[in-house]
C-alpha cells in the first residue's frame, strides 16, 4: 500500500517534520513564560492553596457536550467521498471516529469508578512552578475547565499530575494507572477496546 493510499504526503520528508516536533498535553509552554510567572517561585504546592490563590486564575465551566476543533461536518463530507473505495473495517472505523468526534468516546470502564481526589505526584511538587504557570496558560486559553474548590459534579475524579523534564521542558501527563488496581486503566474493560499494535516511522519507511 502506497503512502498516498495512507492518505500520506509522497514526500517522506514532510513526515519526517511531523515526527519532530515535541508533543505536549496541551499547548506548549515556553521557559520565559514560566519564568514571567515569578509569583510561583516560593509556594510550597505540596500544601493546599486558599481560595484567594486561585481567583488570579480564569474559570472556565465544564463543557456541555464533547468539543473537538476538528470540522466535523466537513470530515463527514471528506470520508462519504472515499469510503466506497474503503473495505468495510476501514468503513467501520471511520464512522466510529465519527461518532467519537460528535458524541464523546467511550471509556470502556468495567465498573463505575468513585469520585476521588487524587494526591499529585512529586515531579509535580518539584517543578511547581513549571506545572502552576502551564496550567494558568491553559486555562487562559480554554484548554482546560476549572478550577474547581469542590467536585463540580456527583462522582468527580481528578487524576494525578506527574511532570516530565524534556529538552529543557516540563511536559505534563496526567497519570491514569494510579492508585493501583483502582484506577481509570485497571478499570478499563479489555473486551470492548480494539487491540492496536504500533511502530516507528523509519521502521514504516523501510518498508515503502
């Protein structure tokens, strides 16, 4: 199969270009912005902040229904014109894609999880300032919903925070294997997610 079978540029240069740049959870955060942010150098985030701390940040409600920036309807127009070219898996697929775009994805949870409060992990305490300034970038920005004082809806969870040092960078990940055997990734029901086996790009290159 042909990369622009893929829908792939002819070019391998061009994916090349894509590979290289650094994914982040969120928009990227830049060493002079954290910097400007110097109100969070001498808080201890170990300890719980007061409300006053979190009125310098902007609110943003939970959304009511999923969102993406993906133009769904002009997606829907883009695969109705191909997909008689498509087997019926690739059919399949694409529709579910779809539905997850416009209605929300599952979360193929075995059990409902409680509500929970989840403490942060150390690197998040470490590079508090790196984690505090990303976050109120974010917010900004409508990234993210929040904050919350309390749980802003029954059975609430809020996952713990880890923080990575990349390149010169904190990348922040939210970690979803915690607390063990009662977290999102224990609980999720292996029956009714697809089984998906990944590669590199210069190991798919090799064979085009």
């Amino acid at each position: 199969m042909s990369r622009r079978e893929l829908g792939y540029p002819e070019n391998w240069k061009e994916i090349e270009t894509w590979t290289a740049t650094q994914f982040n959870f969120g928009p990227p955060i830049t060493p002079e912005y954290v910097r400007s942010e110097k109100r969070f150098d001498k808080i201890n985030f170990a300890k719980k902040q007061p409300p006053q701390f979190w009125s310098q940040f902007q609110k943003n409600d939970l959304p009511k229904k999923p969102n993406t920036r993906i133009r769904t309807h002009q997606l829907r127009k883009e695969i109705e014109g191909v997909q008689k070219k498509w087997t019926c898996h690739q059919q399949k697929d694409a529709a579910t894609a779809l539905k997850n775009l416009e209605e929300g994805a599952p979360a193929c949870q075995k059990a409902k999880l409680k509500g929970a409060t989840l403490r942060n992990a150390a690197s998040a305490y470490q590079f508090g300032p790196e984690v505090m300034a990303t976050l109120k970038k974010w917010l900004k920005e409508k990234y993210l919903a929040g904050p919350f004082l309390e749980p802003p809806i029954a059975d609430f969870r809020a996952n713990s925070i880890m923080a990575i040092e990349q390149h010169g960078k904190v990348r922040l990940i939210l970690n979803m294997s915690y607390p063990k055997m009662d977290s999102f990734n224990d609980n999720v029901d292996k029956i009714q997610t697809a089984r998906v086996s990944m590669s590199s790009p210069n190991s798919s290159a090799s064979r085009w």
